[in-house]
C-alpha cells in the first residue's frame, strides 16, 4: 500500500550514499533519534514508514548521502569564506522549493566566515 506513495528524497553528500538520514521536528522519537535543539535526526525503517503514512513528525526530509570533512578542511573552506551562519529557521529548513530555500537563506545569513 505504499508502493505510490511519492517523498521527495534530498541528496545529503556523496559520503555513504546509501545512508538515509530523516531530519525531522522534535515531536517524534524512536530508538535511533537524536536531538538536537529544535530538531532530530533518525536512521531507522519505522520512522520512514511512518513518514510515509503521514504517521511520523509533522516536519521532515529524507537525505540520502551525506557530506563530512576532516578537521583541517573545514578549517580551510571557512578561511576562503564558503560558508555563513544564521539563526535556525524551521520553516526555512522544511521549505520544499529549493530554490525559494537557497535565497531565504543568502538572505538570512549575518556571519560570513
């Protein structure tokens, strides 16, 4: 039965890809979440299904893959100003139009490193 179910799966990285990481609101918890502020990761089978059921958090995304530096080379792109901070924004990380996402961040941003 949820053989046309359809959930937008996000590209996280090209380390591990074939890992799926939920990331997810904090109103939902299995054995594997982790929590962390105002949200939580998981890894198992349940909380996909139950995300696909409309049964899990009311907020998520499904990340296949994942991106991971070394000490030294994160060291190094924030010296080269790759990245900026900003306050977390829960609809800005739930937001589905990436390109709406990508702007509202830019936007957000108040830190270049």
């Amino acid at each position: 039965e949820l053989y046309d179910i359809k959930i937008p799966i996000y590209w996280g990285g090209p380390v591990d890809r074939n890992k799926i990481l939920l990331l997810h609101s904090n109103d939902y918890i299995t054995e594997s979440t982790k929590k962390y502020n105002k949200l939580s990761t998981s890894n198992d089978l349940k909380t996909l299904v139950k995300i696909a059921e409309n049964k899990g958090p009311k907020k998520s995304l499904v990340i296949l893959g994942l991106s991971a530096w070394n000490t030294s080379q994160l060291d190094g792109e924030m010296e080269m100003e790759r990245w900026t901070l900003s306050e977390i924004n829960m609809e800005l990380i739930f937001e589905t139009n990436n390109s709406i996402k990508w702007l509202k961040a830019i936007n957000s941003s108040f830190i270049p490193l």
